[in-house]
C-alpha cells in the first residue's frame, strides 16, 4: 500500500515545515524585540 507510506512521509514534512516556520517566527520576534 503506498498511500500510508505517503501520508506518513507527507505529515512528517508538514511537521518539519511547521516546526521550522516556529523556529524563523519566534527568532524574527526575538530580533524585533532587540531592535525595538
């Protein structure tokens, strides 16, 4: 069956895709936060 193996593989990029947004997002807060 290759649509459980996609969606695995396709919710483990949204995971990483959405983790990696949190990460850019809190940083941008952060140096916003400095500069302000």
């Amino acid at each position: 069956m290759m649509t459980s193996d996609y969606n695995v593989f396709t919710n483990s990029i949204q995971e990483s895709v959405y983790h990696g947004l949190y990460l850019i997002e809190s940083a941008a807060k952060r140096i916003g936060g400095e500069a302000a």
